[in-house]
C-alpha cells in the first residue's frame, strides 16, 4: 500500500447519520499507519469537516478515500452536486449559511494541515482534501 | 443532554459527539431553554469526546440569541480535542470558558 491506485475507501450516503462512520474508518487506517493519537484526532475532525462541506452542497452519496503517501496519509472526500464556490473560504455570498459553514470548515482544515483544499469534483460534485505528514511529532505518540 | 439549575444558572451537560447529524439537536435544545426564560446558561462539554465546526455553529447560534436577552451563555471545557476546534475558530475568546461549573458558577 504505498499510492493512490491502493487507496482504502468508503462510500456512504449523503446522511449525516452516516459522518460518524468515516471518522471511525479513517481512525482505523490512520492508527493501522502509526499515527499518534493526537494526529488520529485532527484527522477525524479534518473528515468531520470535509464530509459536512460535501453534504451541504449536494445530495448525492459522498466516497472517503485513504492513501498512503510518501509515509504520510492523504485523504479525500468525493461527492456532492451543485458546487458553485472554488477555495477554502468560498468565494461567493458569504452571508449564506452554506457559504459561512464553508469558510469555518476551511479555516479548520487549513489550520489542521500543510496541504488543504475544496475544490470542484470531476463528477460534479466537490471534493475536500488534505494530508497528513507522517514524521510529524503527534505520529509518533 | 441534560440541563439542571445551579444557583442561578442553567447547566446543560452535553455528552458523545457532536458534529453535523447530532449538532442541530444542540442547537435545538438551547433554543428551547432559552425561549423558556433560561437566560444564565452553562454549556458544560465535559462529556464531549468530539465536536467539529457544526458544533460551534450551535453554540455561536445559542450565544446570539441569548445576547438579545442580556443574557450570558459560558462553556466548561478542558478536553483537549474540544478545546482545539475552539482556539481554531477563535471562539475561545468569545465564550466565557471555564474549567468547572463550579468555576463558571462563581465568576
């Protein structure tokens, strides 16, 4: 397991119900990597983010993939439809619900990794994705 | 979630995770309280193992609407993980946040 076409992944219905389960999943894959509890946290709360921006902005199911990358985790979240804004804080209304939750989401997710971004999906839908270095101190907890 | 007077305070102890399918129950339960005349309220997080930026929303919704009441509205919290989302999003320094009720029940 050392790139993308290995990638762990999970599909989920665009169910809130169902964000739980990701933070579960990806738990599972960052801890089976050795990731130190406090980097298994961030990543939870980076995939909480990533799948409440994805389901806001459209009602199709939502796909989490996880890869390893370079010793360190690469996640993304798939789905959605309908995404009109490109960029972290969003570039449209910011007086819309969606467009506030968004930029909080991405003030979040930079916060929490080098490497962050929402960007438009290739089906659609949009997609939120981030990284986790492997050599950072949390990792080896 | 649970809520119970002290002194002159409501105090709601909120357990398990909070995130997009459980935080709109938060935010709804504050508004009950608050519509119901509670207008001194303890959010207490102790029982939160997790809580994302839908959670906050919750809480900033309560914060707003408690404040068109002259009302206060303070958070107990000292699990790290909590505490991060909140230094994250600068909401540290809008809450009052304590480390026990009993400490937000004094100040």
């Amino acid at each position: 397991m050392s790139d993308e076409a290995h990638a762990f992944s999970l599909d989920l219905p665009a169910d809130p119900a169902y964000v739980a389960t990701a933070r579960m999943f990806g738990s599972a894959i960052a801890r089976h990597f050795g990731l130190g509890e406090e980097a298994v946290e961030d990543l939870k709360l980076g995939i909480s983010e990533a799948c409440a921006v994805v389901m806001r902005e459209g009602s199709g199911g939502l796909v989490l993939r996880v890869w390893e990358q370079d010793g360190g985790l690469e996640l993304e979240v798939l789905g959605g439809a309908g995404m009109a804004e490109v960029g972290l804080g969003g570039s449209g209304d910011a007086r819309t619900p969606q467009s506030f939750a968004r930029s909080v989401a991405g003030e979040v997710l930079e916060a929490l990794f080098d490497e962050a971004s929402i960007d438009p999906g290739t089906a659609g839908g949009s997609r939120v994705a981030f990284s986790l270095p492997s050599a950072s101190p949390s990792a080896q907890d | 979630m649970e809520d119970r007077p002290v002194d002159s305070w409501t105090v709601l102890e909120v357990e398990g995770e909070v995130d997009v399918y459980t935080a709109p129950k938060l935010r709804e339960r504050l508004v009950e309280l608050i519509s119901g005349g509670n207008h001194r309220i303890i959010v207490s997080l102790e029982g939160v193992g997790f809580m994302d930026s839908t959670g906050l929303g919750s809480l900033v919704a309560g914060l707003k609407r408690i404040k068109e009441h002259d009302g206060v509205l303070a958070l107990v919290c000292t699990r790290e993980p909590v505490l991060k989302v909140l230094s994250i999003t600068g909401l540290d320094k809008v809450f009052p946040l304590h480390a026990s009720v009993e400490e937000a029940t004094a100040g």
